[in-house]
C-alpha cells in the first residue's frame, strides 16, 4: 500500500526530480543508514520527503544534512495512520531553517541534531500534532533500544512511544537558537498570530543544549511549551500521551542555559489550558521578553483553570526591563480562573521594571506566584514587582503569594511596584507569605489591599534574622510610605487583613510602615509583630510621612467622608522596643468606631526618646481627629520603661494633641478615652509624656504597676485629664501601684501627675507606694492662689516649677476628684538616738592646733560619716561622685610591720532602721535613698596636742 502511494506521489509530481547526495544544491541530503532509507524529491523550493522506516505507528527518517532555505519547505509526505515521525541528522552540520516544516495528519514530528538547530525570522511549522527540535544524541525507546544520531543503528524493532533524550556526546557550541516570526495564522482571540506555532491544544518543545530566542516566538494556545536540555552527559525522561509532550530533568547533569532577548515570547493563552515549563542552569527574560499563559481576552471557559508557568533553573533567573514579564492572567472580557507561576531557582532577580503577574483582568480567579530561591530575591526599579491582584471591573479572587528564600531585597520599586495582592474590582485578596533569613524593603512596598469590594488576605512574614523597612516612595508632591500593609483603602469595603512578623530583629525607619488599616468601610486587621528587637526611627531629614508601627481606621486627607469601622488589636512581643526621633507605634481610630487593643510585652525594656523632630515620638490608642468611639486600651508589659526627650505615651480621644515640649493643640472628639497600663521594675519619664487625655468626653484611665521606682524629671506628666471650654467630661483615673518602690520627682523640675476637668468631676489620683518624694497636692484654691488667676483656661498646673499632683474640676470646686496617697505606718522616731539636752564644753573638745597623726599619740579627731561624704552644698542632696578620700601622705611606723592581734569578738548590735533623707544616683541611673546616720566605716582625721 505505501508502495502504490509512492508511486502515485511520484507520478503526480511529474517534472520533479528525485535528490542525490551529489546535487549541489542540496539542503536536505538523506543518508543510508535505514532499512528502508529516505528519499527527497525536489519541486522548486518545496522538499518532499518520502519513504523511511516504519515500525508500527512510528516513521524514521535519517539524512546527511538538514536546512531550509528562505522560502523552502521541508514536507514529510507522511500516511496518515502515523502517529509519530523521527528524524536525525547524522552528519557534521548545524540545521538551518528558515522556511517551513510540514507533516500530514496528526503525526508528531521529533527532529534530532547535536549540531544545533537555528530557526530563522522566516521559520515556520505546519505539522498537525506536536514538535520536539532537540540535540541530544539519541531518542530512547524504554527497554527496546534507541535511535542514534552520533551512531546511526537500525530502528525496525521500536515501535513504542519514546522514553528520554540521551547526551553521550555534547557538541561543542550545540544549541538551539530560535528568531522566527513568520506569519503563524490566526490565535483563538482573532488576532494574527506568528512565529513557531503547533495545533492549538498541542505540545512544542525546544531541548538543547542551550536555548536563546533573540525576538523569535513560540506559540502552542491551549497547549504545552517547554525549554530545557542539558550541558552534560546525562538523561532527559520524555513522556508522550498522544499529541501531549513532557520532559523531566531528574539528572544531577549540568543543564543548558536559556535565555529570551529582543522581544522574545512564548503565549500558550486560550480559552483553557495552556502551560509553559522551563528547565535551566540559567534563565534570562530581557529587552522586553516574556511568557504568556491564562485565559485569552474575550473567551470562556467556566470553572476552567489556566494551565501554569514553572521556571526551574539550578542556578540565577533574571528578568529585567520594561515589557520583560512572566503573565499568567485571566485577561479582560474573560472568563475562567487563571494558573500559577511558579519558580524554582538560586537567585531570582525581577529587575528594570520587569513583573511576575499572575492577576485576573476579567471574571474568575487569580493564580498564585510561588517562588523557592536558596539565595537571594532582588525585586528593584521601576515599577518591578510580583502582583496576583484583581483588576478594576473584575470579579474574583486574588492569588497567594509565597516566597521562600534566603534573602528578599524590594529597592526603590515606585508606587505600583513591590509585592501586591490587590482588588480594584470585588472579591477577596490573596495571602502573602514570606519566609527567609533577610527581608529588606527600601523605598518600596508589599501589600495585601482592597480598593474596590472584598477582604484583605493574611500576611505573614518569618524572617530567621531580620526585617528591615527604610525610606518613602518617590513621586509627585508627597509620593508614598515605603513598608508592608494590610488594609482596605479609600473607597474600599471590607475588613483589613490580619498580618503575622516574626524575626529576631526588626527595624522600621524614615517614612515606613508596618500597617493594618482601614481607610473605606470595615474594620482594620490585627497585627502580631514578635521579635527580639523592635526600633522604629526617623534619620536626620524627617520624613513626610510618620514612621512606625500601626493597627488603625485612617482618614485620607483628600477625602470627604470619614471612614467607618473598628480599629484593629496591635501586640508586640519583644525583648526591647526602641521608638526615636519620631519613631511611632499606634492602634487608633479617626473614624467612626472603636480604636483597637495596644499590647506591648517587652521582656527587657520599652525605650520612647523623642527629639526635635516635627512627628512626635509617641505610644498611642484612641478616637482621633474627629472621630466617633472608644478609645482602646494599651498595656505595656516590661521591667524598664524609659519616656524621655518628648516622648509620649497616650490613649486619648485627640491623638493631635502636641505633648512633650510644652506646646498643645486639641482636636475635638467625642468619645471616652482609653485605659494605659504599665507593668515595669523602673519607669522614667524625662521631658516625657503618659496621657489618656480627651478633648470632650471622660478621661481615660492610667494603671502604673512598679516594682522599684517611678521617677518624673523635666517637664514630665501623667495625666488623664478631660474636656476643654464648653465640652464636657470627667477626669480619669489614675492608678500607681508601687508598694515596695518609690515615686519621685526631681525637685522644681515641673513634673506633674493631674486628673483634672474642665466641666465635669474631677478625677481620682492613688498612689501606694513606701515613700513618695518632692510632689506637692494641690487643691484648686491652692492652684489659683499659686497662679493669681481663676480663669478656669488658665488653672495649668503645668505653669507651676513645682511637682504637683492634682484631681480637681477646673470650673466647680464641689465637684474635685480625689488624691489618696498610701505610704507605710513607720513611727518616725523609731530606731532614733536621743540626743542630751547639755553638751560639754566644745571648746574642751576641740585642740587649739593638730600635729600629724601618730598612733601611739592620744588626740582630738573629726570624722566625716555617710554615704558618699559631704554634698556639692547644704542644699543639694548627696551624689555619687563626691566620694572623700585620705590625700595626706602615711606616717611611717614600726606598727605597720607588726603582724595584727586577733580582736575579741564583739557581740553585733541589732541593725537600726532609719528613714531616707536623700539620694545618691550610680552610674547607671539608678536611685539609692540613703540616711545622714550611717553606720557605714568611716575615715579619721586624727589631731594630737602638741
């Protein structure tokens, strides 16, 4: 039967001519090597290829040499009941094709040449199944054998689907180069289609070697495309299913690099489907190259998932430049869920404005972007960035992202770059997860966001060493804070997502953020942040926006209407947090609900240093800027609580009030203010502020738990005072518990403790503690009398250089709060020397002149006793550097080379307790109280009568 079609083939071609290995034409020259070798008949530039080996449903052809000029066509005249068809070039020459390959039927063509293949601008396919162009070796059979290119042998006997690509013999220089983009029909969209292209649904696959596509296109719609191919001795698995082809690269050989430059694309896109994978040692996507898959524009496909996109390199994937993209989409007009995209690589790098995106720009879900990278992630330029979003006028679900890496670095990626999972449209974001040693972020971006309807996914990051957020994001007039967010933006509905940090170290600076918020209509997420080391600080420029860390219902400046929901919970579990220089961290509402928890467990210290920076350096939770709620709580957990320079501790219902420096502005709110509770060992406030003060509704309540001292210097306050003129409010209460501590003031420093009130009642202020040191209670007569005024604007206490406690209604003296302060029932007197009434005679005490000192001399002596010796004055108290000491130089003795005698015991006096009347500080800080009467060694001066 084949015969008779031969001969009819033959005869049908009339005038053409059958091809030698002499012509000196030839492009196409068959060897001899095949039972039944091949034959190629000429027609102008057409290349009919005829006969071959037949094993079953597989045809073998095997030539000399293999190209197809400019306008050729290599046509294998193939019957139709052939399933697969192989072709090797045994000679020494690389395959050139610039015209167009064609087989009949359905017949998959596999073309085999260790030389290397190069596809042309002008190269076409035209075959009806898949294409596979490779320069292996050899084409495994399973257990049956193979068919050689390097050592040509008999194929008769493999009449099964082939197994794997063998390399034995790696030419040197072989790869696979691919330019075309010769007119390729019509894609499933309608629109003209070029380059290499199979039947849609079908399989094309390019395995080198290496493979470089310098602005050649692949098209398989609907199908599979893949690249790989190895550098080394080794195996490639093959898998055929009918018409579909797959490859697997399970060998520890070196594999060949790929790269894509010029515009180079591969587009599998159609109505469902389509997969590209990449096996590589390297990949490189530049000049505007990319990798199409998804749901092609206009076309359907219900509870259809997209085929994926997988990048597998052993070694670096970079993609880089404008246009340069990995796009798994759902695109406009669509509908169908989009695939995944998924890297695998050392080092990945997404640079110069090039993107991973895998969003839905029509109806159904977004795909998920999966990274794995033993080194490092540089995400840089703009706008590079990884998005699984849900564009505007879309409906669906945005994708997840997941990073695994040793390092993650986002620099200076612009206000649409970074890392996103975003909805513009309706539907919920995606969830992202980063998992790695270091995140860096510097004038960048990476969040989970609604602007349009829907959810906020949950953001986690693990970081076994640090994260680091620095710097805002350039552009127009204020540009945009740098750092990771959460939140529903203006003109979003939905709740904020909850967000999870944990990594030994983390460090937030000059306009950055850690953000879970609220801006439309919803609630704001929660955010657990745990760590070892927590700073927030602005550099020396400050930056526009505030620097820190935040749970919150935000008002934009440029809208009208206020957002609407509850503030989210904020705990940081820490060993130190660090705010400076304009460092914040806040869980408030400037919208209509209730601010969110504030839980702060630091198992060392919580240090709150302001400077002279224009944003406050501030702990904060309330109702803000004409806000409508309850101000939440904040609890801080830690043994050293320092707030100095400006600092500022607040939960109030006016977060706009100036504190620290003396100077005040109030927002009115209305709305209760928050409770404060402190639990710490020492707590300071230097230049500092705690205040849970309100503008128009009670004050809020402040619980100081202190196990050792509680010391005010500088123009300190606590303070939870209530209302101003014409809005009412009560003082809140204030709690300090310290019953074995101290509470001090510096003398005249103007530190103050106040639960006042405008209108309403007074507050009630309680201490208990084992002594409180320099503060004076002041009734409201008292404050007016010390003032010289009863204009009720005007009763500050903080006028005063004194140290003052108060609990007073500013306007009504009947409605005072209260002050109970609680120190221990000593008796005074107890454990005192009485002293006599009559003295002797102090001249007779006294030696009219002294000579040096001599042991064995009787004589008068004058001893300094106490802690430290005399103070600077009579006036100050004792200090830990006026330290006496013996200048005079020793008398030399006999006695002093006489071995001592052994003292009689001496029955020890019961110790005698004696009450403080000053303090030394060390040079840590700290505060001893000591007593004049010491029974501490002292030091004589000895004066015998001459």
């Amino acid at each position: 039967m084949a015969a008779v079609w031969h001969r009819l083939l033959g005869f049908a071609l009339g005038s053409a001519c059958t091809f030698s290995a002499s012509s000196a034409t030839a492009q196409i020259t068959p060897d001899r090597t095949l039972p039944n070798n091949s034959s190629v008949i000429i027609n102008g530039n057409v290349f009919n290829i005829i006969g071959g080996t037949q094993a079953g449903r597989n045809l073998f052809h095997s030539f000399q040499q293999f190209s197809v000029p400019t306008g050729g066509m290599a046509s294998f005249n193939n019957g139709l009941d052939i399933q697969n068809i192989f072709s090797r070039v045994t000679g020494g020459s690389i395959s050139n094709i610039d015209g167009i390959i064609k087989a009949n039927g359905t017949a998959n063509l596999f073309f085999l040449n260790p030389n290397g293949i190069v596809f042309g601008r002008n190269a076409r396919l035209n075959v009806g199944g898949s294409f596979l162009a490779t320069t292996a070796n050899a084409i495994q059979f399973g257990n049956l054998g193979n068919f050689r290119a390097s050592d040509p042998n008999n194929p008769a006997l493999l009449t099964v689907n082939p197994t794997a690509l063998f390399y034995n013999q790696i030419a040197a220089g072989a790869s696979i180069q691919n330019s075309s983009t010769a007119p390729a029909g019509v894609a499933p969209t309608g629109a003209s289609s070029s380059g290499l292209r199979v039947p849609d649904g079908n399989s094309l696959l390019l395995v080198g070697g290496d493979i470089n596509m310098d602005g050649g296109r692949l098209r398989a719609y609907g199908g599979h495309i893949e690249l790989g191919g190895l550098a080394s001795p080794g195996t490639v698995e093959l898998a055929v299913d009918g018409n579909n082809l797959s490859l697997s690269l399970k060998t520890q050989s070196t594999r060949g690099a790929v790269s894509l430059t010029n515009g180079a694309n591969i587009n599998v896109s159609a109505g469902d489907g389509g997969s590209i994978t990449v096996n590589a040692s390297d990949l490189n996507i530049t000049g505007g190259s990319s990798f199409n898959a998804g749901i092609a524009q206009g076309l359907e496909s219900v509870g259809v998932k997209a085929g994926d996109i997988t990048l597998n390199a052993t070694g670096d994937i970079k993609i880089d430049g404008k246009g340069s993209r990995i796009a798994n989409n759902v695109q406009e007009r669509a509908m169908g869920n989009a695939g995944n995209i998924t890297l695998f690589s050392n080092s990945f790098g997404l640079t110069g404005g090039a993107q991973l995106d895998a969003s839905t720009y029509g109806q159904g879900n977004a795909g998920n972007v999966n990274i794995k990278a033993t080194g490092a992630v540089t995400i840089a330029g703009i706008p590079s960035g990884i998005f699984t979003d849900i564009k505007s006028g879309s409906i669906g679900r945005g994708g997840n992202i997941n990073v695994q890496t040793g390092e993650i670095v986002v620099d200076n990626t612009g206000d649409n770059g970074g890392i996103s999972s975003i909805t513009y449209g309706k539907g919920d974001t995606g969830d992202i997860n980063i998992n790695t040693r270091n995140l860096i972020l510097k004038n960048a971006q990476i969040g989970s966001d609604v602007y349009g309807e829907g959810n906020a996914g949950t953001f986690k990051v693990s970081a076994s060493r640090s994260v680091e957020l620095s710097g805002e994001i350039p552009g127009g007039a204020q540009g945009a804070p740098g750092g990771i967010f959460a939140q529903v933006d203006v003109n979003g509905k939905g709740n904020a997502g909850k967000m999870y940090i944990e990594t030994p170290r983390l460090s937030v600076s000059d306009g950055s953020k850690v953000q879970v918020a609220n801006f439309g209509e919803g609630d704001a997420g929660s955010l657990l942040i745990h760590a070892d080391e927590v700073n927030v600080f602005d550099t020396e420029r400050p930056p526009y926006y505030f620097t820190g860390i935040f749970a919150t219902v935000a008002r934009d400046p440029h809208t009208v209407n206020p957002p609407k929901g509850n503030g989210g919970d904020l705990t940081i579990e820490t060993r130190t947090l660090s705010l400076r220089n304009g460092g914040q961290v806040a869980a408030y509402t400037q919208g209509e609900g209730n601010a969110g928890r504030l839980l702060i467990q630091a198992s060392d210290s919580v240090e709150v240093t302001g400077s002279n920076s224009p944003h406050l350096t501030i702990i904060s939770g309330g109702v803000a800027n004409s806000g409508i709620g309850n101000g939440g709580s904040i609890t801080i957990e830690t043994p050293q609580l320092s707030v100095k320079n400006g600092g500022v501790i607040e939960s109030a219902v006016s977060l706009l009030t100036i504190v620290g420096k003396g100077n005040g502005v109030t927002v009115n709110s209305p709305g209760k203010g928050g409770t404060i509770t402190i639990n710490a060992s020492n707590l300071l406030l230097n230049d500092g502020q705690i205040n849970a003060a309100t503008a128009s509704g009670d004050g809020g309540n402040i619980i100081l738990n202190i196990s050792d001292y509680l010391l005010l210097r500088n123009d300190s306050r606590i303070s939870t005072t209530a209302g101003t003129r014409g809005a009412g409010g009560n003082g809140g209460n204030i709690t300090i518990n310290a019953p074995n501590g101290f509470v001090i003031a510096t003398r005249s420093e103007n530190n103050d403790i106040t639960a006042n009130a405008f209108n309403g009642s007074g507050g009630a202020v309680k201490i208990n503690a084992l002594g409180i040191y320099d503060f004076n209670q002041r009734s409201l007569q008292d404050l007016e009398n010390s003032l010289g005024t009863n204009d009720p604007s005007k009763l500050d206490p903080q006028k005063l250089l004194t140290n003052d406690i108060t609990a007073i209604s500013l306007t009504n003296p009947t409605l005072s709060g209260q002050v109970n302060i609680t120190t221990p029932d000593i008796d005074p007197a107890r454990g005192l020397i009485t002293l006599p009434t009559i003295t002797e005679n102090p001249p007779k005490l006294v030696s009219s002149s002294c000579t040096a000192f001599n042991e064995t001399n009787g004589g008068n002596s004058f001893t300094i006793t106490g802690r430290g010796g005399l103070p600077p004055s009579p006036y100050e108290p004792l200090t830990s550097s006026a330290i006496w000491s013996d200048t005079r130089l020793p008398l030399t003795t006999a006695h002093q080379n006489q071995p001592s005698k052994h003292a009689a015991k001496i029955k020890p006096k019961p110790i005698e307790i004696l009450p403080a009347t000053g303090w030394v500080f060390n040079g840590k800080g700290e505060v001893t109280l000591i007593s004049s009467v010491s029974n501490a060694p002292s030091t004589p001066t000895s004066c015998a009568a001459r």
